[in-house]
C-alpha cells in the first residue's frame, strides 16, 4: 500500500487532473481489464470455489475509509478464559475465483498490486470481484481465510492457526465513527476491545524496538484555480486496526517458517546517511530531535495533527525503501529475515485483493497449519514471486514519485520567483551546486541548483522558486 496517503479535489479538467492522467500514459499504467479477463472474472463470481466450513455465525465487522469497497479483512475481538484474547480474522479468499494460469491469474501477474493516484486507483483485479463478490461487505457471505490468533493477557500471541471458512460480515465501519464509539463509551465489546488489544500490541511493539507510521494522509485541494496543501492526521483507531494486520502477518511468518517454505517482507536496518539526511529534514521543519533521542522514540512522541509535524512523518517513509520479499524452501530460513520496522519476522499477508504475494503467503500459510504440502501452483511461483513483487513495488515506488513532483508542481504553479526559507538536506558529490531542499512551508522538497561555492548542506537557506508546472517541468529552485 503506498507510503504516502495522498488525494486531490477538483475538478478532472484542471491542470492536476490533466498532468495525472498524462503520468499514466507515460508510465504505461494498464488501463482497462481485457475483455477475456473480464469475462472470466464474470464467471468466477458466480460460481467460486466456496469452502465447507461456516463461520458465518461470527459476527464479523469492516473498519476502512468512507466509501471504500475492496475489503480484504475483517475482524471480530472477543475475550479469553481465564484471560486474555481471541482475535478472529477473516481475509479475503482471492484464490476462490483466481484460477491458477488463467487470464485472470497472467492479468494479477502483470499488475501485481493496485496502483494509487491522488485522483484514482488502478486495481489489481476487475471490481466486479475486489469491490464485489470477493470482497468482505456487509451481508454477503463470501469465502475467507480465517485466522484465530490467542493472546495472553499482555497481548503476546499463544497460538495461532488459519483455515478457510465462509464468512458474513454484520457491519462496515469506517475509522472515525469507530473512534466515536470507542471514545463515547457505546462500542459494543468486540470494537471496543481493539482499543484495548492495540494498546498492548502497541507496547510490545515498542519493547522489541519496533515503530509504526502514522502517516496523515496529504489532501490538494483546488479552490479558485490555486492548490492548497492539507493533512488529515491518523486516529488512534487507524493503529489499533493496523496493529491487528501486523499481529497476523508475523503469526503468517512463523507458520510459514515452522514448515520450512515461504515469502517474508524484510527490510534492512536503515543507513546512518538515511537518518543523518532525515536529521537535517526535521530541522528544517522545526522538529525538535535531540541526538540523545532515538528515531523510534521521537515518532512516537510526534503530533500528526500539527502541520510540521505531519510533513515530517511523510518525510520518515524514506527509511522504509530497501524493504523486499524473501522466499525460501527446505527449511532454510533467509538470512537476515527479520523486518526492521516491525522488529521481528513478517510477511504481507492480509490484503490479497491489492497485493498479489498476499494470495500466495495466505495458501503458503494454510497448508503449514494443515501440515500439507503447498499447492503446486504456490510452490511453482516461489522463485520469481520477490522479482515480481519487486518490479511491481519499483512501478508503484515511480508513481508515487511522479505524483508527488507533480502535485507539488501544482502547489506553487502561481508562485514561480517567490523566495522561501528552506535547509539544504542533501548535496551532490560530484555536484555540490545540486542538491535537495525542504522547504519550511509549504512542507515541499525539491532539487536546487546554483551557488558557485557550493551548497551548504544542514544550513538555512532562501530559496527562489524557478520552475513548477504540472506535466511539464518538475519543481525547480535556486539560491535567493
């Protein structure tokens, strides 16, 4: 899912809009389903491969954003005797209605995961399915994959095992009618307990040295042909959700390692010039990092509702490039195998209707708790699953570049030879007159060019803006 949560108002005919809607011919983004694809898609929700075990009498809910219809989990939080938790989790069964080696199957392969823009998204499979007969909504049996993690009563995990079920969720929350009940005190115990459980998942995340982003989603709005920059800061309840996809996908981790075959999400740990440059970004927009503070401490202390901090927290998500897919076999677990923002093992596992590896991690998992062998289509895919899921992450990685030189083009298209305070983040080596800035508002960064002597890298500077034009020429600046 993209690191920066990132959407635009207005209408499709103003130059935002226009500039987007190149980027995707540029880019080659696929455009439409097949027909082929479609027709089987079709076919496949009418008639999936339906599981004989209902757990239809679980009463299960949806929290996701407002108007959102590809749902790939939902939960249902119950208390343990004589302590603790049981944690139902239903994902999205996509290989009920994929066939592998079909067109729908090459098709996802192609894809391999929904592409956001600020105006749009490009989903990994028809709608029909993602926003229809696969998808989790309310008063709809559909096939899932359901968890049932145990916890203690500090919220460690004591078992966890997964089969596939059909599911009927009872309600589609979003996250701040969630947060309303949860805070008013009415949440029925299976919401309200989230709270409760994603507090302790919170804790001992902090414990392992593990952090969480919450990183505000940026909102451009138009408004008499200008653009404008906004924020919509995390609520508590969006970590409580997020905490409970984590928690299953390091229990997916273990029980793939346990059986000796699988895919895990790794990241190195981040580079001391990454946090050195991230240094320099916190103070240009005024964060207050003492060097006795580590960068797991100071996340967590940050406020995404003050602007400042929003924009750094969006900064923060350059420490997460390097993250890849590992797939082993015969028991040989890859070395280092651990995800260094979740601190332990984990794998990606709980949004198979956006992200392709899902499926496979998800049957991978299924057969470990059976003790079976894996499906051969799984087994087959294994060793070019992380060079899919690779290029594919490389195509979303360039399209959130591009939306984000573009919407910022957009930002300060009126401003064209204004001055601006701004620190120096980054300075070419073989260039030291080309580097990187980041302004102080609006919470832009940029590249820079000029200074006969040089950029003073980790030093204010003004800063003239030369260029900005959505679709045409990126964000320019130069020493004022």
């Amino acid at each position: 899912m993209p690191r920066r949560h990132m959407r635009v108002t207005g209408t499709a005919q103003a130059p935002l809009g226009a500039a987007l809607r190149k980027l995707r011919t540029t880019l080659g983004v696929p455009d439409d389903f097949p027909a082929e694809v479609l027709a089987e898609a079709e076919s496949a929700a009418r008639a999936p491969r339906l599981p004989e075990r209902d757990a239809t009498g679980i009463p299960f809910f949806t929290i996701d954003p407002p108007g959102s219809a590809d749902l790939d989990q939902a939960m249902f939080l119950a208390r343990r005797e004589p302590g603790g938790f049981r944690v139902h989790y239903a994902i999205a069964d996509v290989a009920a209605f994929v066939t592998p080696g079909g067109g729908l199957d090459a098709e996802t392969h192609r894809r391999v995961q929904t592409l956001y823009f600020p105006d749009e998204r490009v989903p990994l499979h028809p709608a029909l399915l993602s926003e229809g007969a696969a998808s989790l909504l309310p008063g709809q049996n559909a096939p899932a994959l359901v968890w049932q993690i145990d916890l203690d009563a500090e919220g460690r995990t004591v078992s966890a095992e997964v089969r596939r079920a059909l599911v009927r969720s009872r309600a589609k929350l979003d996250y701040e009618g969630a947060q309303r009940q949860i805070d008013a005190g009415t949440a029925e115990e299976p919401l309200a307990l989230l709270r409760e459980i994603g507090q302790l998942r919170e804790r001992l995340e902090s414990e392992r040295g593990g952090i969480s982003l919450n990183v505000p989603e940026q909102e451009v709005v138009e408004r008499n042909h200008s653009y404008f920059l906004e924020y919509r800061a995390m609520l508590p309840v969006d970590g409580w959700n997020a905490q409970i996809s984590l928690l299953t996908g390091m229990a997916a981790a273990d029980l793939m390692i346990a059986a000796g075959t699988g895919i895990l999400r790794t990241l190195p740990t981040a580079p001391d010039g990454a946090v050195a440059r991230l240094r320099l970004s916190a103070k240009a927009l005024r964060v207050d990092w003492p060097h006795h503070v580590s960068y797991a401490e100071l996340v967590r202390s940050l406020d995404p509702h003050n602007a400042h901090h929003a924009a750094f927290l969006q900064e923060c998500t350059t420490l997460l490039r390097g993250a890849g897919y590992t797939a082993f076999t015969g028991g040989a677990v890859p070395s280092p195998s651990v995800h260094a923002a979740v601190a332990d093992e984990y794998t990606h596992c709980t949004a198979p209707l956006r992200r392709l590896v899902d499926r496979y991690t998800g049957e991978l998992c299924v057969a470990s708790v059976a003790g079976a062998e894996p499906p051969e289509w799984v087994a087959a895919a294994l060793e070019s699953l992380p060079k899919e899921m690779a290029e594919g992450s490389r195509r979303a990685n360039t399209v959130e570049r591009e939306c984000v030189d573009i919407v910022e083009a957009a930002l300060l298209k009126d401003r064209v030879g204004e001055v601006f305070d701004a620190i120096v983040v980054d300075v070419q080596e073989r260039e030291p007159a080309v580097g990187t800035v980041q302004l102080e508002y609006p919470a832009v960064v940029a590249r820079i060019k000029g200074g006969e002597a040089g950029l003073p890298l980790g030093e204010r500077l003004r800063v003239r803006l030369t260029q900005a034009d959505p679709g045409r020429a990126k964000v320019l600046f130069a020493p004022a």
